[in-house]
C-alpha cells in the first residue's frame, strides 16, 4: 500500500504538471502511436490510459487478456502516458508520440518493475525506477528526494531530470528544495511550460499567504444534481478528497464514521469528495458506505474549478477550515485533520 500511495500522490500532481504535453522532440509522419503490453498479476481487467495531448486530455481503454492488452493513441507531440487499473491503480507511465510502438511490461504488485522499449527517453525512465526499486519502495521520502536530487546535480541536461522531479519529488516535504532542482534544470533542455507549471504549484505550498479561504464548492451531489456547498456556514468543516484506489476503504470511511458520530450537529460539515473519473465508478465505490455525512462527486477531478482553487497534490487529501472558510489543516494526514476538526468545534 506504501507503494501504491506513493504512485499515486505524485500520479495527480503529474496529471496538474504535464497539461502542456512534453516539447522539444520532434514528432513523425504516423497520425497514431501504438502500444503493446503485459501486466504481471493481471489476467483479465480493463485499464485506462490518460494523457493530455493536442489540447485536450485524453482517455483511453484497453482490456487485459491473459495479461496482455494493445491500446493506440494520438498525439502530434511526445506525451506523458499514465496507465491505470479498473480500480484506479497506477501501472505505470512512459512516453510516446505519434509514429512510435510502444512495447512494455509492468507489475501489478511492485509498480518499479518496469521496463519499455519503443523511446529512447521511456526505456532510461524505466531503466532508473527498476535499478532503483529497492529505494523507492521502501517509501522514504527523505530518500527518494535525496536520489531523485542527485540524479539530477549529475544530469541537468537529461530530460529524464524534469520527469523524475515531477513524479517522484515529494514537492510538499521541501519544496524549498524543490524549487532549487526545478532551478538546477538547464532551461535549453528542460519542457520548459511543464516545469513553468511546476513552478507555480510550488509557489503556492511555499506561500502560505495564498491559502485563500474556501468560499464554495460547487459539486455533483448524490441526487444527480449540481449543489454548493458553503464551509463559511458551519463553525468547523472537514473536506475529504479521495478516490477508490487511495485507501479510502481501508480508512477514510471508517473515520468519517467515527468522526460523524462524535460531532453530530448542525454547526459541523463532514464532505467527502469524490475525485473518481466517472459517476460509475464514484457509486460503486460508496454504495456500501451508509454515510450519514455528505457526499459529493467533482467534475473534472482536480482539475474542476472549486477544486483546482484548493491546490490539491496528492490523495487522500484533507482540508479544515472554521466559519470563516480559514483554513485551518490541509494536507494528507487523516489523524491530523480529525484532531483539527474537534479542536475547532470546542471553541
């Protein structure tokens, strides 16, 4: 689970990263890529590439069958691939352009078994997370950072650098640090409106000053209908983001109940966002739950509008805030977030 969070935090923030797809390659005469691979552990099951390219975010399926699948995509210029289970587990990424085959091979059970052929950039890419996995397995974020820093102060010329700062850094640890690699990247060689991007996500996380009240959210409600929801209403609100695959099952629903329950009341907000993909997969994954919070589902994940504001890195995500809209916790820990949310009805 340490590893599939650790993919997964950093699969949003990449998402937010590469909505300008990776520039400076040049492209080829094919209007298509196309990708052949297997998954270890996986017989049967449906996956979903995502990818922004052309000015567009793109989705698209494939089916594993007897551990193998093929899938083709479109973009005139190199974009990075995110692949994703049915339950929302990040395979693994790679990148790919029109014109090229893709051919690679992933592990369900250990997501830096990796390995692609097909570009040049992709292969060193899963060459470094299968040579590294011991370390980034082990889910220390001190030393991920610490391997990820020093790939980078030996290669400042190497595209790779941008690609693993993006979806290995863990920005929010040290993001002082962070800006000094982003700095550290030679600019002749670097996607420079990916690290731009970058750039400004970090600002924000350093500059405690644009942590803006939350005013409203405005959100599929669970009687298909768009509502807003106001924080500033209520003397303390916990909003809950999550998706199917970020251990919301394990944890977050059990403590939702059990924070529901020790602050009934009509001065209180428990909202649990879905950032799912589709409403499908949002009402499959709560029909179980007999929530007595309120549940809501976002459009356009964290992209959407309201949610986007919220500068959202990494899921599970948690944010406090007091009738003011303040907030007063945002991060990742659920413990924190529920200390801060009785804290903040006491007084």
């Amino acid at each position: 689970m340490d590893k599939l969070i650790i993919m997964l935090k950093h699969g949003y923030l990449s998402l937010l990263a590469f909505l300008l797809a990776i520039a400076g390659l040049s492209s080829c005469g094919s209007d298509s890529f196309h990708v052949e691979g297997r998954v270890l552990g996986i017989g049967r099951q449906n996956l979903r590439a995502v990818y922004y390219a052309d000015g567009a975010v793109r989705m698209v399926p494939a089916i594993v069958m007897d551990g193998k699948f093929s899938m083709d995509g479109r973009s005139a210029e190199p974009a990075m691939v995110e692949l994703y289970t049915s339950d929302r587990q990040l395979l693994g990424r790679f990148v790919a352009k029109n014109g090229e085959t893709i051919r690679c091979e992933f592990d369900r059970g250990n997501p830096f078994n990796v390995t692609i052929e097909g570009n040049e950039l992709s292969g060193r890419w899963a060459d470094f997370l299968r040579n590294n996995s011991s370390v980034l397995s082990g889910g220390d974020s001190g030393r991920i950072n610490a391997l990820v820093a020093d790939y980078i102060n030996h290669n400042p010329a190497d595209r790779l650098s941008s690609l693993l700062l993006v979806t290995l850094y863990d920005s929010a640890s040290d993001p002082v640090g962070a800006q000094e690699l982003v700095d550290r990247i030679e600019a002749d060689t670097r996607p420079v409106s990916l690290l731009e991007g970058y750039a400004e996500l970090l600002a924000v996380v350093n500059d405690k000053s644009r942590m803006m009240p939350v005013s409203e959210l405005r959100l599929f409600s669970v009687k298909d209908s768009m509502c807003t929801y106001y924080p500033s209403r209520y003397k303390a609100s916990l909003l809950c983001f999550t998706t199917a695959g970020t251990g919301r099952k394990d944890s977050v629903v059990k403590a939702l109940r059990r924070l529901s329950r020790s602050t009934k009341g009509y001065d209180r907000l428990i909202l649990d966002v879905s950032l799912d993909a589709d409403t499908a997969q949002w009402r499959r994954t709560i029909e179980n739950d007999t929530a007595v919070w309120t549940q809501a589902w976002a459009p356009g994940s964290v992209a959407a509008g309201p949610v986007a504001s919220l500068v959202i890195d990494r899921l599970p995500f948690f944010i406090v805030t007091d009738s003011t809209g303040n907030q007063v916790y945002r991060g990742s820990m659920l413990a924190e977030a529920e200390a801060a949310m009785t804290n903040q009805l006491k007084k």
